[in-house]
C-alpha cells in the first residue's frame, strides 16, 4: 500500500469517527433536551409537553413552557457551546491542557465588571440585558491583559504552567475583592450576585437568548476560520514562524475572541467553570487533535454537559435548584486535578 492509499484510508477512518461522535452526540442532546422539557417544580407529562408544543396545551402549560422553561434550555446550551469553544481556543492558543477562561480568570474578570456596573450604576433588576455582555468583555479582557502581561517574559515568550499559574492567582484575588464588595450591595443586589457566582441560568427568558446570540454567531465562525491557525500553533512557536504565521498577531486576535465568547457566556449565565476544560479534552480523546473537528464537536459536547448539568440541578432537590455551575464544578474539580497531576513543565 502506497503512503498516498494510507492516508487516504487514515483519512477515512477519521471521518467516520468524527461522523460517528456527531451522531452520538447528537442523539445525547435530543433525549437530554426533551427530559429537560419535562423537568422542573411543575411538572408537565410528555404527552402534556407535546400538545402545548403544537399549540393545544393550557395557558398554564405554555406560559411555563415557552416563558420559563425552553429560553433556560436554549441559554443553557448556548453558554455550554460558548465557554466549550472558548477553552478549545484558549488551550490551542498558549498550548496547555489546563487552559480554561473559568481556571484562569477570564470568567472572574467578567464577574467583577458585572458586579461593579450593578453596584454603582444600575441594580439587578434594571440591569440592561444587551449591555451586560458589553461589561463583562471589558472586564474579562482587562484580566486577560493583566494575566497576559504578568505571565510574558522577555527572551522567553509565555511559558503555558506559569500562564495557568498566573491567571489562578489573579482570579483569586479578583474572586476576594468580589466578596468584599458584597459586603456593601442591598439585600436584592446581593442575592443576584450570590445566585450569579454559584453559576446559575438566571438569564431565563427569550431577551437573554438574543443578547448572547449575535456573539455566538459572529465568533465561532471566526475562530473556526483560524483552525488552520490553531493546528500551527499547537506545533511550537519555531514552528510556527518557520510556517510563516504571524505568531503574536494570530494568538492575539483569538485570545481576544475566546475571551469574548466567555464574556458573553458569563455574563448571562453567571460563574460557571470547567465547561471549557472539560469539553476540549473528551472532543480530542474522540477525534485527535485537528481544531477542524475540535471546535464543532467541543461545542457539541459543551451544550450536552450544560444542559445535562441544569437538568439535574433542577431535578435532584425539587422543588429548590442546585446551580448547574456547581453540579459541572464537582465534575470538573477532580477531573482539573488529574490533569494537573498528569502535566509537566
């Protein structure tokens, strides 16, 4: 068999599998969304579920249906395929495993600039939706600058352990001035910002679905565009010069769009981390290590984990809610520390 036959049929087999994994998860998403449907403090049987869908159910029964319960399963799976897509490119980016915009403090960033806009120029209630992913990007990238900076040296560009290990520190001190600033908030801004930093959907209605979309559809496009360049830079900063890519240039225009894609995400649905760690490393034990796979499939993956995540908050303590940022947090907890265990310098 000629090199050319073998890669041919190396070709095909990856495909299949990349079309298997698709199938798959698809299937997973479709179940996943309709015990979701069903699922929450008032129950509706799926028969109920099925004729208020096309129109023959109560009042009742369609306002908890399409006002509450399907805008927080979109937004779910709109944050999971967002924070999902923004760790594959953080990760391919500065070439670490353990790259996550929750680890290394973009999320915080974005939560202290919420915060804050809350806090002194509007209150909880009256916060304007299509605003606030505005805030938290601006947040989100002045940590990324701040972390950016502090983890560059001279001569020796940005090591990926001491970016980890510098974006961990800022996001602790910004997570430490958060909670002293709540020291101060009014009983109704505090509550939000409780209910925010455990990382629940509080953005639950149609307004939220369509203050988070425009940035879905404009960056992941984008960065899906820049796989190539993600496969280059994966190779090495030498190699990538050889190559010809313009290395700072390219890591900072998709650092700026990762950091976006998690801001807005963020912004709607509160502090959920290890979406973005999570979801990248079972796309590549799946389909290898092309970010023309990893970026579709990651988001994939990242909606399933959100939504299974919310589904299960909302199911296992009825009728309170157990914040989906906790239930993905005590996944991706060990899973982070048997990464960092597996890393070396």
């Amino acid at each position: 068999m000629t090199s050319k036959q073998w890669k041919t049929k190396s070709q095909l087999k990856k495909e299949r599998q990349v079309k298997l994994s698709v199938a798959i998860l698809l299937i997973l998403i479709s179940i996943c969304f309709l015990i979701s449907l069903n699922t929450g403090h008032i129950r509706l049987t799926p028969q109920e579920t099925f004729m208020t869908l096309i129109g023959q159910g109560t009042e009742q029964q369609s306002l908890i249906l399409f006002d509450f319960r399907l805008p927080r399963m979109v937004v779910a799976i709109l944050v999971g395929v967002g924070l999902a897509v923004s760790g594959a490119v953080l990760q391919g980016v500065v070439r670490n495993p353990l790259a996550e915009p929750g680890i290394i403090g973009i999320n915080a960033g974005a939560g202290l600039a919420v915060m804050l806009f809350i806090s002194f120029f509007s209150s909880a209630s009256a916060a304007p939706v299509f605003v606030m992913p505005i805030i938290a990007f601006i947040g989100a990238g002045g940590a990324a600058v701040l972390i950016y900076v502090l983890a560059y040296k001279r001569h020796e560009g940005i090591s990926p352990i001491r970016l980890v290990l510098t974006g961990v520190a800022i996001a602790a001190g910004i997570n430490a001035l958060m909670i002293v600033l709540t020291l101060n908030l009014d009983p109704e801004n505090y509550q939000f910002l409780a209910t925010w930093l455990a990382g629940s959907i509080w953005g639950s209605n149609w307004k939220f679905v369509l203050a988070l979309l425009p940035w879905l559809i404009i960056l992941i496009p984008f960065v899906y565009v820049k796989a190539s360049v993600l496969n280059v830079l994966n190779l090495g900063d030498e190699t990538a010069i050889g190559l010809g890519a313009h290395m700072e240039k390219e890591r900072r225009i998709l650092l700026a769009s990762a950091v976006g894609l998690a801001a807005a995400c963020v912004s709607i649905s509160g502090g959920i981390g290890f979406v973005g760690l999570i979801a990248p490393h079972l796309t590549r034990r799946l389909v290898g290590d092309k970010h023309e796979y990893i970026i579709p499939i990651s988001a994939m993956v990242g909606a399933l984990l959100l939504l299974a995540a919310d589904t299960l908050g909302r199911w296992m303590m009825q009728p309170s809610e157990i914040p989906a940022g906790i239930i993905v947090a005590v996944i991706g907890s060990p899973y982070f520390l048997y990464l960092l265990a597996k890393t070396k310098d």
